[in-house]
C-alpha cells in the first residue's frame, strides 16, 4: 500500500511540474516582437530583432537574421545572414502525455568582436547564458547549444556542433563538422581535426582527430596500419 501511495503521489508532482512548465512555455507565444532594440545598430532590413534583445551600436545583423528575446550582443559584433540567436534550446521533459519543453529563459552573450557566419544558430541557455567569448570566429552552419560556453579567440570551422552545457576554452582551433559532445571541455589551445568527434575531456594544448577523438599521431598511425592491410 505504501509503495502504491508512494507511486501516486510521484505521479501527482509529475503532473504538476509538466503544468508548470506549460504555463511558463505559453509565454512565448504571447511575446511581442513590435519595437525596436536595434537604435543605432546596423540591421538588414529582413532580419528581425526582438525588443527584449540588447545590441551595440556598432553590432551589424546581416539579411535574413533572426535576434530573440534575452539576447546581449555586445561592440563589433556580426550576426551572418541567416543566423539565428537566442532560440528556445533543445531542453525537453518527460510528462504524463509526452514530451514537454523546459523553458530556456537564460539567453545567450555574443561577447565584443564575436562573427558568426551564415546560418548559425546559437540556442539560448536553460540555467545560465549561452555564451560565446571575446573575438571568437565561427564560419558558416555552426550550432551551438543550450548553456555552452565557447570562449576567446577561438576559429571555428563550418558545420561543426556544441552540445548543450559543453565548455570550449581559449585559443581553440576546430575544423569542419567536427562535435563537442555535452558537459564535456575541451581546453585552451586545443586543436581539433576535421570530422572529430569529442566525447571526452581534451586537455589544454592537445591535437586530437578521429571518433571518439584521440591523439592526432595516434589516429594518423591507426589510420595508417588500417589501410595499409597490416
């Protein structure tokens, strides 16, 4: 009987948090994108800024772009054509009927001097703002997600992804379509190789490549030894 109850009354305080989280997430949809948070700043004409956003003077948003809500960008600044900043992150629960959306309310900081190339999408944060660090580069098709934290001058080849929560540190180098799993950090002056896929801590300085991601002279052997029939 007391595991019955115990069962019931979980099931009530699931019901209620999926309650909760669904009158937190219809606040989107009452949101007003009239206004302007733009004044000075440079925006194309078909991109859209929300006013709840916050831009420099010297920001420049390219055609196309998209700002929303709780999004701070800060001095030389340039949003790529196509990009979009500050979208509900990818952060779900499971509820009584299906899944429901956790809110993502923390936004993201695009720190002074940060470019993004075309067709970004940076997600906002859950907890804390996504954030991506002081003259940090990101070619065409990048996508970061909820809570990440890419930090300074880093040069970010196309197409590659950050999931949620990992952490990125200085002076990083990635190529294209290589990942960055979630919660986990890759250190300042790391380099990772094209199509890498980072599942594990990288330390400060390391040159990884492959799947899972390991030393680069070690990929660059195993690669070898499979190919040569040995």
């Amino acid at each position: 009987l007391r595991a019955a109850g115990s069962l019931r009354a979980a099931g009530s305080l699931r019901d209620r948090a999926a309650e909760s989280l669904r009158a937190v997430e219809s606040l989107r949809d009452r949101e007003d994108w009239s206004g302007s948070a733009c004044h000075e700043a440079r925006v194309a004409p078909s991109a859209v800024v929300h006013p709840g956003a916050s831009l420099h003077a010297s920001v420049v948003v390219e055609p196309g772009a998209v700002i929303f809500p709780r999004v701070r960008i800060e001095a030389d600044v340039v949003v790529g054509a196509g990009s979009v900043v500050g979208r509900a992150g990818f952060g779900w629960a499971q509820g009584p009927s299906g899944a429901v959306r956790i809110p993502q309310l923390a936004g993201v900081i695009l720190e002074q001097g940060v470019e993004l190339g075309a067709n970004c999408t940076i997600d906002s944060g859950c907890l804390r703002p996504t954030r991506i660090g002081r003259d940090t580069k990101l070619d065409a098709q990048v996508h970061v997600g909820h809570n990440a934290q890419l930090g300074e001058r880093c040069l970010i080849a196309a197409q590659c992804g950050f999931a949620g929560s990992c952490e990125v540190g200085n002076e990083v180098r990635m190529g294209g379509q290589s990942g960055v799993a979630d919660h986990v950090r890759v250190g300042d002056r790391a380099q990772v190789a094209a199509k890498t896929g980072v599942i594990r801590d990288v330390p400060a300085g390391e040159v990884v490549a492959g799947f899972p991601a390991v030393s680069r002279n070690r990929w660059l052997r195993a690669t070898a030894k499979l190919f040569s029939g040995r």
